[in-house]
C-alpha cells in the first residue's frame, strides 16, 4: 500500500506575554522588515527559541498582506512522498485552490517517483505566482530532513520561486541549501545563534516575567549559567523559584549563587537526549575527559588521551559538533589552531560523569591538561589544572616566572586570579608568593592586610636574601604613599637608597618613583627631578620598563608634579599632556599612569582658568580615580571639581564634592586629605555669611593640626598651613584685620621657604587686599606686583584670582593707577579677562533673561544683608550688626546687584521696593522695604 501522508504538524502557538518573545522586540522588527526577502535562516541549538520567534513572526505579517504556510519537520519525514504530502496540506490550509491541481497519484509519491516529484513542484510554484497575496513558506526542524529527493526539491523551489513565494527556514546547524546566490543578490536574512542569545537586559525581563525575584548579582550569575539560552534561562528561573516554595523563603541572589546548574534534572536530561544521544560511546569520553577545560582544541584533545593519533578525529568531532550547534562551538582568535567553547550547562552536565572517574584518572588528565595549556602561555588555566592534579608547587613555580609580566602588561587582575587559585598553605610556604599576594593586596588597596603580610615577610625572610627585603621595603614605602604618611617612608630611605645588586626591576623602578614622591615633599623638587633623569633604564623579559607604577613613565607624571607643587604649571602642563599621550597609545598596560596623567592635568587645566575643561576631563571617572589613584592625585581632583563648581555657581555640587573628599579621607584616615577638605569647606562657609558653620570647621581642622605637632618637615606639614590659611580668613571676616596681616606674614615666610611659590603668590594677594583694608595702599600695591610677576613667571590665574573676593577690584585698581611694563600688563589684562568669563558664567547659571532673580535665588546671609540695606545702613554698619568685615558685606553686595541686575545700593533699593517684597517678612524671607 502506498504510504499514508502525514498531516501537518501544528504550528507553535502565538506565544504569550511575558514568557519568551515579550523580550526579542529588535530581533522581531528584523524579521518583519525582511519579510520580502527571499529567504530566511533561523539557526541555533535545540531550544534556544527559533519556533518561538518564528511563530511571533507570523502572528506579525498575516496583518500585512501575507498568508503563511507552516510545516514542522520529523525524524519520520526524511521521506519524498510523506514530505511533499505534508507541504501540499500545509499550504492547503491557506487555500485549497493552491493544491486543487497539484497533488501526484498516491502510488507515485509511494513509489519515490523523483519525476513525479518534480511535476508536483512545477505545478505548485505555478499556482503559487497566481495566487493574489504574498506566501511564506515556513520549513521548521529542517535538520530533521536529510533526504537527496527533498534537498534537491527544496533548492528547486528556492531558484525557480515566483516573487510572491518566501521560504523561512528554521534549523539546527548549517542548512544544505545553496545560497550563494541569494546573499549576494542581498536576498537572504540569515540569523544565528549568537543573534538568538538573549541579552542580560531581555534575560532580566524573562525571569521577571516568569515571577521570579533575583538581585543583579544573581542574576549575573544566571546569565553565565545560561549564556543567554532561553530554555536554561527558563528551566533555571523555574527550578529556582520551585526550590525555593519549598523551603518557604523568596528568592535572593545570595542563596542562587551557591546553586549548582547540575542538580536541575531538567537540563541533565536535555542534553543527554539532545547531545550525547548522537555521539558514540568514544566521542562522549572525549568530552567528559575535556569537561574540565574552559575551551577545547583537537591537540588539546589529542593530549587528554595521551594519544597524537586522535589529533583529526579530534578535529572532526569538534567540527562536527560546531556545525550542527551541538553546544559546542568555534571561537573566533588569533591564534593558528582553532578553538572551540562548550556551553556552560552541558559542561555541567559532562562533569557530572568526569567525577565519577577514579581520582587517580582525574589527576592524570589535569596534569596532562597543565603541560598542554604551561607551554602555550596560558598561565590561567595551567596553574588551575596543576592545583587540581595535586601539583600546586608547579602552579607556584610557574607564577613566579610570568608574574613580571603580567604586571608590565597591566594584567594585574590575572596575576590576582592566579594566586587565588593556590591553596593558601602553597601560598605561605612559598616567600616569592608572599611578595606576589602584598603586591597584589596594595594594588587592591588592602592596606591592613598588605601591612600585615609585609610585617610577616619581615619577620621570616633571612638576612641573606637581600633582593627580598629590599622588595619588602620597597613595598612598604608604596603603602606609606597610599597612606600619605611621609614619615613612614622617611624611615624607609637608608633602606631605599642601598638596593642590592640582584634587586629586581619592579621593585628598583618602585623604589625611584617612591624616592621623586618623597623628595618633592620636603621642596626638594630639583633633586625628585634628577631621580627620573639620572636614573637607568630599567627592563623586564628584555623589554623596557615604561608602564606600571614602577615604571619610567609614572616618574615622568612624578616630574610633572613636582612642577605643579613648586608651581610650575606651564611646565607641569606639557609634561602631563606628553605622559598621557604616550600612556593611552601604549594602552592597557599604562592605565594606572594615564588616570594618574588626566587627574594632575585637571589640577592644571583649572588653574589655567579653563574649568569646564578639567570637569568634562575627570567628572566621569571620579569613582574610579577614588579606587587606584594616589591621595596626592585624588585630593586634585576633588578639589577642582569642587572649585569648578563654585566658580560656576552651584555651591550644592561644590560641597558635594569635598564632602566626598572628607568621607574618603575619614575611611582612609588620610588627614591631610581631610584637611584640605575641611579648609575649603570653611572658605566657602565664609563666603556664604554662615559664620557659625566655618567656626565649627576650624575646630576640626585644629584638632587635626593637633595630632600632627612635628610636621613641618613633610607633606603633613599642610595640615598646619591650612590651619593658618582658615584663621586668617575667619580674622579677616571678623575685622581682625592686623591679626590677619600678622599670620599671613608668618604663613608667607614659611611657604617661601619650602619653596612654594605658588602658595606664596596666592598668600601674597591675600596679604595686599588685607593691607588695602588696613590703609596701607604702597605696602598692598608692593605685595599685589609681587603676586603678579610670580604669577606670570608660574603660569597661574585661578590661584590668583581665588585668593579673595577683592582681589579682582584690587588687580583692575593696579592697571589702571600704576604704569606696568608690557609682559605684566599683558598678564594683567588676560585675568581681567577671565574675570570676565567668570562673571559671564555667573549671569548664565543666574539667567539670562532681563528680570531679575526671583526671592528664591537669595541665600540666608544675603537677605540679611538685604534687609539692612534697605534701611539704608552704611556698609560698616551692616559689617557690625551681622558680624562680618567690610570687606565680606562688600563682596555679597556685588552678588546680591548682580543677582537683581542694578548697578549700585540706590538701584537696589528700588528694585526692592518694586518687587513688592514685604517689609514685615522675619529673617529667611523677602527683604523688607522702607
């Protein structure tokens, strides 16, 4: 009898929201835009959604003018007559006048009859160009078919189609079509199975959708799992969220991250029926033995059965499994031989049965793994295999050969991983794995914990292994440097300046830069200079030591600020423009000295009086410059910002950023950082009237100066400067003026005798506007050209400019009474200028409309101020009743006529007056009128 055609599979369902589809609205809009194209692939691994897609595709298109015909291929239908049986009532669904026709004698398609066939597809491609509406065909599970009839009438039917006529296809593995021709006539979409992983965004949304509650961390750990399948993304959310109804506790990402992948039975018997069940018993011990390794390789293979032979039919299952998606797939690299990656879920899976080997098996193929991956250079998975074959002194040996490198290469991290992988035994037996782990905890800012391990490395290493004390003490002083403690390294420096002859270069190069930091601390910035210069070079695997914080380029950033320091800018500014330039072409290697480069820079940038600049310079790598920058840099930083911010009016974020500093400082216990955080804070508090505020700071910052009594020799030694600074200012607000002129003579000579000529000019107009206000007008004007020319001679502006609210009016006085030479007049000029720009600034964050602010624009102390002046005081009076100087009430003068758009105290009044502000209104509200 002639066989009886099987009917049409049914098509999937419409899938349902939220459960699949509700996630893949880019990959979808793909398909619907393609939907003209002659063919389309769908191709990817068994469960990984091609049905799905496929299905949701349909529901989108029929709206568009097209009828789709589905077919669902079978193992049993690798037959001619049965096939073509199934493709005539699939497309008899749509409309029975398509076949009405077509259909061959039952006994012919029996038979195999390959004419019959034909004809049957002649007559249906005819039917199909009169047929009105577009038709899709849709050929799902076509790896099922193998047939030489079929393959060759399905390529029949994609040459000869009519334009109406579209195939999509959705298989496993490569189809055997031949479309050459269509992907160069630009006729074909063809869609993979990286294009079917879901991303972690769309996973998030699957596992919402299917109820189940995981934090980000576990849902990381769900997406490697599943490596963006959608069938293990499912079964493990599902398998999850059942475990966890049964111990009666919501689901938390803490608890999935203990769960192992192989005790959802589901996925065990998945790949097992999917995978395994079409290898032979050798192919599936291939795999178990390889399960261990993360990627494969046929010599990798070849080495796990101890037999060279199997190297090409090594390859060929590898290529077999890669070409019918399999769970086994190539990797794209550069390497000569071609490696391929297993899926997570079906190594799982392939470990459960590589366990149940004898131990002694298991440690044999783990050595055999070591040798293969030890003498390719992948250091990673050799010293993991040696630890597992129960080898770990060769894990250790082998880490103290490419450590040097990874660090030159800036592949810290891996060199962090690998020691990881040591028992912590192997790692305290062995002295060159203690030196490796405190180098790798300062990297990782584990200062107790480096401390701890270089106190212990100090206790047991013997006296005649002079290489690694020095390392030792190299590495002490690194960690003083991170905790800004310059007298920690101090002591170090009789150690520092004998390096034996067999020290390594690290640590040498460690050892300069370590030296530049220290000397530029104390002033000596000509001798932290010719450390770098005189220093020669230094190499590692025969390579020059350029990158890396021992590195000769981090010293060159080291230069750079010293210049900065001794307030150099210009100088500071090429340097650390060239260091950065250099960092980012090496690349990865130089990340720690490019940051380091762009923080420094951004000090110079501000000073140079282009703050917008230096914020979109550093703003977006704040949090990353907090983990691997050192306190010198990141107190720059901070501090910029905040000051760019203030000068841009928004003292919200200036005081956010020194709030972060103080934070960082106090977990730290960096008081150097926290004074400086504290002192500005207490500049600004005073600029805004909120003198209580700046008191309390100044006890702060005196309890700091407190604790560091002896400092003046080194970098805490601004603890006390600042303290000075804060007085000075709190003096000058409170009309002390002679008790401010006095400090500020005292904090002059001492700067100028660390040779901090940049502060000296700062401290020097503070020093003019305080003689300005105590009379002495040919003292201030003295001091005022004195700031001026070190201020040309160092390239400064924002130090100047910053150094008091009257500083500007005093520098505008100058040019205008006193005839200065062309280069100090053309200085002048360029800081009136950006005086200008400032006050541009200022009116733009303001508004820049012709009204005036409104109330709300005035802060607490200014409408104060207003208050008074619209009783008319004069401003002494105003400077008395509020407690302020002169000065002070000046300066929130000009910022309340600014702010009202008037030109002096008269305007103001009427402004006033005209806003209607009520004059009964209590302190915090609207200004009174007379």
């Amino acid at each position: 009898m002639p066989a009886r055609p099987s009917p049409p599979a049914t098509p999937p369902p419409a899938p349902r929201s939220g459960v699949g589809i509700v996630a893949r609205e880019p990959l979808l809009a793909r398909l619907v835009e393609a939907r003209r194209l002659r063919c389309i692939v769908v191709r990817g691994p068994a469960g990984a959604g091609k049905s799905t897609l496929l299905a949701a595709w349909r529901q989108a298109i029929v709206p568009l003018g097209f009828d789709v015909a589905w077919l669902t291929a079978a193992t049993g239908d690798d037959h001619p007559g049965r096939f073509l049986a199934g493709l005539l009532a699939a497309i008899a669904a749509v409309d029975p006048a398509l076949v009405r026709e077509v259909a061959a004698p039952p006994e012919d398609l029996a038979r195999d009859d390959a004419d019959a066939v034909e004809r049957v597809a002649v007559m249906l491609v005819r039917a199909i160009a009169a047929h009105p509406r577009e038709l899709v065909l849709v050929l799902d599970d076509l790896h099922h078919l193998h047939d030489a009839t079929i393959r060759d009438t399905l390529q029949w039917l994609l040459d000869h189609a009519p334009a109406r006529l579209h195939l999509a296809l959705a298989t496993r593995g490569a189809p055997w079509l031949s479309l050459d021709r269509l992907r160069s006539d630009s006729q074909i979409l063809e869609l993979d199975r990286d294009d079917l992983r879901f991303t972690p965004e769309e996973a998030a949304r699957l596992v919402a959708a299917q109820a189940v509650e995981l934090d980000a961390r576990a849902l990381k750990r769900l997406y490697a799992l599943s490596d963006g399948w959608v069938t293990g993304l499912r079964q493990l959310a599902t398998d999850w969220k059942k475990k966890q109804a049964e111990a009666g506790t919501r689901a938390g990402g803490e608890a999935f991250a203990g769960v192992a992948p192989r005790d959802v039975l589901a996925l065990t018997h998945f790949f097992e029926a999917e995978v395994l069940a079409r290898l032979s018993p050798g192919e599936i011990d291939l795999l178990v033995r390889a399960s261990p390794c993360t990627q494969l390789s046929a010599s990798l293979c070849a080495a796990l059965l101890d037999s060279p032979g199997a190297l090409a039919s090594a390859a060929a299952l590898l290529g077999r499994l890669g070409a019918e998606d399999l769970f086994v797939w190539p990797q794209e690299g550069r390497e000569p031989e071609l490696r391929h990656r297993m899926h997570p879920l079906l190594r799982d899976t392939l470990q459960l049965r590589f366990e149940a080997l004898p131990a002694a098996t298991r440690q044999a193929l783990h050595a055999r793994a070591f040798g293969w991956f030890r003498d390719r250079g992948r250091h990673a998975d050799a010293v993991r295999h040696a630890v597992l074959a129960g080898e770990p002194g060769l894990a250790a040996e082998l880490i103290a050969q490419c450590a040097p490198s990874l660090i030159v290469r800036g592949e810290r991290r891996e060199l962090i991983a690998l020691l990881q992988r040591l028992p912590p035994e192997q790692v305290r037996a062995s002295p060159r794995m203690r030196l490796w782990l405190a180098r790798t905890q300062l990297y990782l800012r584990e200062l107790e914990a480096c401390a701890g391990s270089l106190d212990a490395l100090d206790r047991d290493l013997p006296a005649k292994d002079s290489a690694g004390r020095f390392e030792v003490a190299t590495l002490r002083a690194a960690l003083a440097v991170q905790r800004d403690d310059t007298d920690a390294a101090l002591a170090l420096l009789p150690r520092l300046l004998q390096p034996p002859a067999d020290a390594d270069a690290l640590s040498v190069g460690g050892r300069n830069n370590i030296l530049s930091w220290l000397y530029m601390h104390q002033g000596a910035y000509d001798r932290a200079r010719r450390v770098q210069e005189e220093a020669p070079p230094l190499m590692i695997d025969g390579a020059p030591l350029v990158a890396t914080a021992s590195g000769s380029l981090h010293g060159r950033c080291l230069v750079g600020l010293s210049h900065a320091l001794e307030g150099q800018m210009t100088q500071a500014e090429r340097i650390y423009r060239a260091v950065a330039a250099e960092a980012e072409q090496i690349g990865q290697a130089a990340s720690d000295t490019y940051h380091l480069a762009i923080a420094l820079l951004g000090d110079v940038l501000y000073e140079l009086n282009d703050a917008p600049q230096a914020r979109a310079l550093l703003e977006d790598k704040v949090e990353l410059l907090e983990r691997i920058s050192i306190p010198d840099a990141l107190l720059r930083v901070l501090r910029l910002l905040g000051s760019a911010h203030w000068q841009a009016g928004d003292p919200h974020a200036a005081f956010g950023y020194l709030d972060r500093l103080e934070k960082h400082a106090a977990a730290q216990g960096l008081d150097r950082l926290l004074a400086h955080s504290l002192a500005d804070q207490l500049h600004y508090r005073l600029l805004l009237g909120e003198l209580t505020a700046a008191e309390a700071l100044l006890a702060r910052l005196d309890a700091i100066d407190a604790r560091h009594p002896d400092a003046a020799s080194n970098a805490l030694g601004e603890i006390s400067d600042l303290a000075q600074r804060s007085r000075i200012r709190l003096a000058q607000t409170l009309g002390d003026l002679d008790g401010a002129a006095s400090r500020l003579e005292r904090l002059i000579a001492q700067c100028e005798a660390r040779g901090r000529q940049r502060a000296v000019a700062q401290l020097l107009v503070k020093a003019a506007v305080v003689d300005s206000g105590l009379g002495r007008q040919d003292s201030a004007r003295q001091k005022l050209l004195g700031a001026l020319r070190r201020g040309h001679r160092l390239g400064l502006m924002r130090s100047l400019l910053d150094a008091d609210p009257a500083a500007r009016k005093l520098i505008r006085e100058l040019a205008q009474t006193q005839a200065l030479d062309p280069v100090l007049a053309f200085y002048v000029e360029r800081l009136q200028a950006a005086r200008t720009q400032a006050r541009a600034a200022e009116a733009d964050s303001a508004g820049d409309g012709a009204a005036p602010a409104g109330f709300e624009a005035f802060s607490e102390r200014e409408v104060e101020v207003l208050r008074l002046l619209a009783q008319a005081m004069p401003n002494k009076k105003i400077a008395r009743a509020l407690g302020l100087s002169p000065e002070t009430v000046k300066w929130y003068l000009s910022r309340i006529y600014a702010k009202l758009r008037v030109a002096g105290r008269d305007e103001a009044v009427a402004r006033v007056r005209d806003l209607g502000w009520d004059a009964e209104r209590p302190a915090g509200g609207p200004p009174p009128t007379r």
